[in-house]
C-alpha cells in the first residue's frame, strides 16, 4: 500500500497486501485513541473533584428558581449532557454591556433563537444558576485576569452581560496593548481584566491572513500579559487554535525548529514524523513472521506518539513557559486557572474559506465524532497543567480547571457563522464557527467558574 505523504493513510489500493496493511493500521490507530480517551478521562477525573456546571437561560429568571440539588459533593462539573430549557438567556444583545459585534448574532439577523434554549445538565448532579450578586460579593476588593486570545475575550465580554444586571463597570485599554482592557467595578471595588495574547509566549509576523509562519519565542513568554498579572489575585490561562497555524520555533533567539513550514534546511517536525510513519506502513512487511510484524507495529506506534508530541512541541512549550512565569513570581499569590480549548464547528458547506456552521441545535451523543486534534490539544494542556499545579503547591498556589472542552463539543448551533457582520459584508466575510455568539453556550463558562470559585480543593480556599 502507498501513500501520499504528509497525509495519513487510509483505505486501500490494488497491492495483494492493503487489505492487511489497512487492518492493521486501523487496528493500531484505534487502539491508540482508545488509550488516550481512558488517559484523557481517568487523569482528569482523579485530579478534579467539582461539580457540574448548568447553562441558563433568561433575563427573567432569578437564581432563586426551583432546581432538585443534589449533593455537589464529589459532583464531576464537567461531564453531562445538554437538554431542553425553554427560558431565556440571562441577558439580551440588547442588554447594558459591551457586547462585541461579531458576537452579536441576533443583531445581525440569526433567524432561529434555538440555541439559547438549551442547559447543561451534569450526569452526578445539577448546578445553581448564575448569580451575579453573589459572585461578586466573592470578588469584593479582588482583581481577576483572563490571559489569552478573542475566546478570552468572548469570555470576559459573557462575565460582563452576566454582572450587567447587578453592577456596571468603567471600560478602559491599557496604553502599551490597546487591545488589552480592565473593567472596574467600584461599588465591589473588583478589577476584571483581558491581556489580549495570541501564543501566550512572544510571536512575531502574525497576520491571520497569511500562511507565512508566525516566529514563536518559546523560551520568552509574552510582555503584553506577563508584566502585568502578578499582582492580580487569579489569572485564568487559555489558547489553542493560533497554534494550527504554520509556525517557527526559537529558543535562546536561535531556531530549533518548525511545525508545517515548509522550510529548506530547517526541520519540520510534523512533516518529518509523518512521512517516517508513512515510510513504515509502506514497508509493512510481507513476511509471516510475528517477530517481524510487531517490530513494525512497534515502530508505527512510536513514530504517531512521536509525532503527535513534534506536532504539538509549540503548544507544550508556550504553556509551561506561562505557568512557569507565574510559579517563578515572587509576587504573585493568588489562584491560577487553566480554560481548556473548545472545538470550532466548520462544515463544509458552500460558503468562502474553511466552511459554514448552520446547525440550529446541539448535536447528539451519536452524531459527534472524535476531533484527534483538539484531543491533543487537551492532553498536552492538562498534562502541563497538572504538572505546574504539582510545583504550585509547594509555594501554595491554588490551581483551578475550568474544563469546557467535552461540553462544548456538541454546540455547533452557538457559533456566529456569518452573522457576526451586517448583511452587506457576508459575500466578503469569512464565517465564524470558533467565537461564540453572546448570549450563547458560552455564558456556561462563568456557571462554571463560579462553582470554581465556590469550592474548596484539597483542603485550600479558593484565594478570592
């Protein structure tokens, strides 16, 4: 069987040999995901131990509503299901906040109102509404940082419409990052802050239209958040999908390497690992001996984790570089908390660039199919999460998970697609299915984080 390279084989040509070599291959391929499912889920769960978090829906509706508790005790916040609520958001597009335009799907004419009415529901229990009173009476006097890039952002912009119905804030950019604001609270005298950054580390040549590589100083973390944090009583760490991009890595100021560059004389490390792996299958022997096939299969297995680890070698750096500013801080104190990455939802409809997303509801358990990168993407942030959280508590910081990533998977129905703009500019417009609209699935994130907040782990108060 051959292969085309730097693309993963499957199916099957005429040789006498593909049937086997496809069998094996799918064999060897399932039995990797399954290992990283069990991994993913099992390492999770033994180092959480929160509840669950229940997406709400309507101005109308008070926190007092009649929800059946059960105990939050041991409660896993993170795995359930989305079902049916007929009320309302907690807010409008209309509402007193600051709601970006791209973001303001109904606005912009999105016809079906569908997506707002649904709620997560955690298999173990259910969760109290939000309730912007009480999270902010927890961050009377406090100051939180949302570090990373416009789902950060989409974050804050969701915490703000939420806190809208009880306080309002004065806006203001920072002078050195204007794309980086802090909104203050003065009757709770709480600072809430976004550092807009892309790779969490120094990047350089970034331009969202282009396929030239974005130049990544892993060793450096970037200024634009970095400086500024320390003081802060909780910084709440995200990114992700910046770092599908071709990208160049440095370390010391000199290049160690690139992931889907293409490059002379500088090694790529996803393409290398890829066309080894296809080199191997190709070569598959033919001979009967078991010896000689599991030495094979042995080496097929060592080139996909040894790719995966190349391909996302940027991304595992740029995340220990961040905790590894915050762990090094003489000042900083507070609490650390890491948003995992969230699915985009591109189909491939007839639309410009990478797809449409025209769902109007949430899919169902069996319609969702395994996204192996954004797994990976996760893996590798909670493997270094639970690392820095390792080293943190022997300084005594708190570090927190805010794991959306498998709740987030079925809503393809909450993004923009191409009502983020005015009607005239769709034809011209590349559609959004990776930021969320607001009010949408999104607002789930601060259900969440105020359960975070709430809880005790291992014994330690949650700094605020």
């Amino acid at each position: 069987m051959r292969v085309n390279m730097l693309r993963l084989p499957s199916g099957y040509n005429s040789s006498q040999n593909s049937y086997k070599k496809a069998i094996l291959l799918t064999l060897t391929l399932a039995l990797i995901t399954l290992i990283i499912l069990h991994y993913m889920y099992d390492n999770v769960s033994t180092h959480q131990n929160i509840s669950s978090p229940l997406y709400r829906l309507k101005p109308s509706v008070s926190p007092n509503d009649t929800i059946r508790m059960k105990s939050m005790k041991g409660c896993n916040l993170f795995k359930g299901e989305w079902v049916p609520y007929p009320k309302g958001p907690y807010y409008t597009n209309e509402s007193s906040c600051a709601l970006e335009k791209t973001q303001n799907c109904l606005k912009f004419g999105r016809p079906d109102t569908e997506f707002l009415k649904w709620r997560w529901r955690p298999d173990e229990c259910e969760l109290p509404l939000f309730d912007a009173a009480e999270f902010l009476e927890i961050v009377r006097g406090k100051s939180m940082a949302f570090v990373g890039d416009s789902l950060a952002r989409n974050q804050v912009q969701s915490l703000g419409c939420l806190l809208s119905s009880v306080a309002q804030s004065a806006e203001k950019s920072y002078e050195d990052n204007p794309r980086s604001k802090r909104w203050f609270y003065s009757d709770y005298n709480f600072t809430l802050a976004h550092f807009s950054t892309t790779h969490l580390v120094e990047a350089k040549g970034i331009d969202a239209t282009s396929d030239s590589p974005v130049e990544l100083h892993l060793d450096e973390v970037d200024k634009a958040w970095s400086t500024q944090v320390h003081d802060f009583d909780c910084v709440i760490i995200s990114g992700g999908h910046w770092f599908s991009r071709p990208l160049m890595y440095r370390e010391k100021n000199e290049v160690v390497g690139c992931s889907m560059c293409r490059k002379e004389n500088i090694t790529d490390l996803t393409r290398y690992f890829v066309t080894r792996l296809v080199q191997e299958i190709n070569a598959f022997p033919d001979a009967e001996s078991s010896y000689v096939t599991l030495l094979h299969l042995g080496k097929i297995f060592w080139f996909l984790f040894t790719m995966s680890a190349c391909r996302y070698y940027g991304f595992r750096k740029a995340f220990r570089a961040a905790f590894r500013n915050l762990l090094d801080s003489k000042n900083f104190k507070g609490t650390i908390i890491l948003r995992t990455i969230t699915p985009q939802h591109f189909e491939p409809q007839e639309w410009h660039g990478r797809g449409n997303c025209v769902r109007t509801k949430p899919y169902t358990k069996e319609e969702l199919k395994l996204d192996w990168e954004i797994m990976m993407y996760y893996l590798v942030q909670v493997e270094e999460f639970l690392a820095a959280k390792l080293e943190g508590k022997k300084r005594g910081l708190v570090f927190k998970l805010l794991d959306v990533t498998e709740a987030m998977r079925p809503r393809a129905d909450g993004h923009p697609n191409h009502f983020g703009q005015p009607p005239e500019m769709r034809s011209t417009t590349i559609s959004d299915c990776l930021s969320w609209c607001l009010p949408g699935p999104i607002d789930l994130w601060n259900e969440l984080l105020l359960q975070i907040m709430k809880t005790k782990g291992e014994g330690i108060n949650w700094s605020i």
